[in-house]
C-alpha cells in the first residue's frame, strides 16, 4: 500500500536523514531561508499499542522507544491513561507529552501512542487498521475472550502494522492477506514435514521387513 504523502520516512544515508539522530541538523544551503526549512521527521513513529480490559489491566502491549523503559512505568502509565480515557466519549487525549488516540469495543480498550509532535490522523489510521484487522480475525467479536484465546493472531496483526514503531501498514485487508499468507506457509511446512516423517517411517519398515 503506498503510504500517504505527509508518512515518508527517509532511508538511512538519504539527505537530511544521513545526520545522526538526535544530532544537530546539517546546515542550511546558500541562500536557504532557515525559517522555511521543515523539521526533520523522527524515527519512531508510533511510541506504543495497548489494550485493556475494561476494568484498566493490561492484556496485550508493545512499546517501541525508551520513554517507559521499564515495566512498572509502562503499567503506571497505561493505569493513568486509561483512568483519564474510560469514562470519556472523545477519541483522543493528550497526557504526558504523548499524543493518545483511543477506541472502545465491548470490554476492551484499544490505544496508540505517539508523541506530542505526531499527527492525530496518523495515529488514529494505525488504530483503525488495528481494530479491523482484529475484527476480521476475530469474526467481529472484538472483546476480552476471544482476544485471550487469539494472543498470537493479535501479535501477528500489530506486527505487520508497526515495525519497531514505524508503520508498515494501515490497510486492513493488507494485513489479513499478509496473515494468511504466514498461516497458509506455515501449515505447507508443517504438511512437508509430516510428509518427510511418514516417508521414513515407510522406509524403515520395508527395511525392516526385507
């Protein structure tokens, strides 16, 4: 899926993006107005994916930078989000220098994270992306039980959409066939393998009978 035009992300060694992170920013060229040169886009995209149930405990989360290095941050902050988010009606909220959009589903609650900086739109196309796709996979029964019994689909799914906190994906349907696709090639190796076991087995037994 081609990625809207304000998402690129520069490659490594490409233009401004060749400066170390967090480095100063290589200076303006001859006659370059500084005013009119555009803040450089940070690396990481989105800073976390959680979900809750509904009564604020953590069921499944990835955090993609170092602003919660470790976990009793990470549980304090989602403690304090979803004290702020549970009881309100909008979709987005601003806490802690983090920008969070947020929806509900029956007993859950669905965040991203991002920084302060980061476009609310954005933010909220990852989520989207994230509760369709789980909607597909959990045949529209988006809540706490089916969720438990599904952890690998739902880690699989927030997979392809964030990489290391860059979004790879915020098509739906792209992310379901990129599924299949791993389950339909996983089911085929495991098929092989049965295959090569039932073959030896074959084998030994005709040797064994000669």
């Amino acid at each position: 899926m081609q990625r809207p035009e304000a998402w690129p992300r520069p490659h490594p060694g490409e233009g401004a993006a060749a400066a170390p992170i967090g480095g100063p920013a290589p200076p303006a060229g001859v006659g370059e107005p500084l005013g009119l040169r555009l803040q450089e886009p940070s690396l990481y995209t989105i800073k976390a994916v959680f979900i809750l149930d509904h009564d604020g405990h953590r069921l499944l989360a990835k955090y993609y930078d170092d602003t919660f290095p470790s976990i009793k941050e990470q549980m304090n902050f989602e403690k304090n989000v979803f004290n702020k988010t549970s009881r309100t009606e909008s979709e987005i909220a601003f806490f802690g220098g983090t920008t969070v959009v947020y929806k509900s589903s029956i007993d859950l609650f669905l965040y991203v994270v991002g920084s302060s900086q980061e476009n609310e739109l954005m933010l909220m196309s990852v989520l989207t992306c994230l509760f369709e796709s789980l909607s597909h996979m959990l045949r529209k029964n988006v809540e706490k039980r089916w969720l438990l019994e599904n952890m690998d689909g739902a880690f699989l799914v927030l997979d392809e959409i964030v990489d290391g906190g860059v979004i790879l994906e915020s098509d739906p349907q792209q992310v379901i066939q990129k599924i299949n696709f791993r389950a339909d090639d996983s089911s085929l190796t495991e098929q092989s393998v049965a295959q090569v076991l039932q073959s030896a087995k074959e084998q030994i037994k005709w040797s064994l009978l000669k």
